[in-house]
C-alpha cells in the first residue's frame, strides 16, 4: 500500500487545517521544498499537494511552489486545488506533476472531466470530499447534493485513473479513517482507492491494509506526519512495499539482521 504524504500549500507555507477549516490552520513550515525532500529522503515515492488557496478561489495560487517542488524530487507527484480547466491541468502536466486531482468540476461539469480522462489517461484523479456522505466542492467551503459514492461510479464510468477518497470530518482531526465508508467505497468501484483523512496512527494504517484486497491501494497521510504521531520509515516498512507480511515463509529471516 502507497503511503503518501501530504503537502498543503497556504500562503506558500505548508499547513494543516482542521476539517478544512481554514481559520484552524497550524503552520508546520515555510519552506515545502524542504518539507518535499524530507518526505523523499525518508523514502516516500510519491507526495500529495494541494493548492489551498487555489482550491477555495478557483485558480492556481501557489504554482511557484508546486514547481520548485516538482524540480526538487524525483519522485511521483500528485496536485490538487483550483484546477477547474484544461489549461491548468496542461500548466501542471509541463512542470513535471504526474498526476491531477479534480474535485469540484467532477461535479459541476463532468463532461470535461470525460474529455480530460480521454486526453490525459491515467493522469486524471479524481479526490471525492465527503461531509456526511455528500460530496463537498470549492475547497470545502460548500455542500452539493450528490452522493460520494454516486460521483465515484460516475468518474470510474468517464475514466477516471482512480479515487482519493476524504472524510472531511476526520481530516486534520487524528481520529481515524472512515473505514465504514471506505468499505462502502470499494464495494462500489473497481478504480484504485486512495484513503484520506484521520490517519492517527500505524495502528490506522495496519486496518487500511485490511482494504487494500477490495481496492484500497493507498494512503494520505498528513497531520500525524508532521505532529511525529506517524514515522513515515516505520509506517513503509508496515504497511508499504515490502512489508513483513510480504517476506516469503521460506526466507530465512537472519538475512535481514
């Protein structure tokens, strides 16, 4: 299972906030490169960045960031917030971001959503924000009344490469992943799940992984990243590539003291 950090750009600054809440935003730093290299050196193999400004204004805000960001690491990039056209989704695609995640236009005007599948396959992600089961669009800052799983069937239908799934409420929180509604998720769609939101602990990552057989391919974490409560080493080596549980029953085991 993925396990991918998260960066949330406010400001330029990497940030936290609390159920989306942009007035309980913690700063954890005002460098994201560093914060980007640092996830990598720890051996992270793809980041998750979202543009929060972009994300509550319709439009790319903190772009120089994302770039720099992409031309520090060499890893898999994913971007988020504010893109709600074709000419953002190519801005990011020709800086080096590998894949984009679509939130509001899902909604709003999945016929685009359907031509930038067709145009960019595989490099369209589409992040489902959930409060109370409803998706929520621009930045969080409102409700619409379509269904969370009813959207993510719809996106697989268009061609969606795969599916960040974020409980708005256990975001920021360390409470713990919805694990109902993941379930629920996969039980729905056949495209790669991506878990997002309340990730507290490793103990949170090892039920995840329970899920990654139905579809649950990947993890977000943030705030337990930067708060210590997660070591990004120690949650690879439970959950990620080469994981314990993946070591052959044959494998003589003092090959690895």
């Amino acid at each position: 299972m993925d396990v991918i950090p998260a960066i949330d750009l406010l400001e330029g600054r990497c940030v936290r906030l609390y159920q989306g809440d942009y007035e309980q935003s913690q700063v954890f730093s005002d460098n994201p490169v560093e914060v980007a290299k640092q996830w990598v050196e720890q051996g992270a193999t793809r980041l998750h960045i979202v543009d929060l400004d972009g994300a509550k204004t319709g439009t790319l805000v903190n772009l120089p960031a994302i770039e720099a960001i992409a031309q520090a690491v060499s890893v898999s990039i994913q971007v988020g917030g504010g893109v709600r056209d074709r000419d953002r989704v190519e801005q990011l695609l020709n800086i080096g971001v590998q894949r984009i995640i679509l939130g509001t236009i899902a909604v709003e005007q999945p016929q685009l959503v359907q031509q930038l599948c067709q145009e960019f396959p595989q490099q369209i992600v589409i992040g489902i924000d959930a409060r109370n089961g409803m998706v929520a669009t621009r930045g969080w800052q409102e409700t619409s009344e379509v269904l969370a799983t009813q959207l993510a069937v719809q996106m697989q239908e268009l061609g969606a490469a795969a599916i960040i799934y974020t409980d708005i409420h256990r975001d920021g929180t360390l409470s713990g992943p919805n694990m109902e509604a993941l379930r629920s998720l996969a039980a729905t769609i056949s495209v790669p799940i991506i878990a997002s939101g309340g990730v507290s602990s490793v103990t949170d990552l090892l039920s995840l992984l329970a899920l990654e057989s139905q579809g649950v391919t990947g993890v977000i974490v943030g705030r337990a990243l930067y708060t210590g409560d997660v070591s990004l080493r120690e949650a690879l080596r439970a959950v990620g590539q080469g994981r314990i549980q993946d070591i052959p029953p044959n494998i003589d085991f003092s090959a690895f003291a």
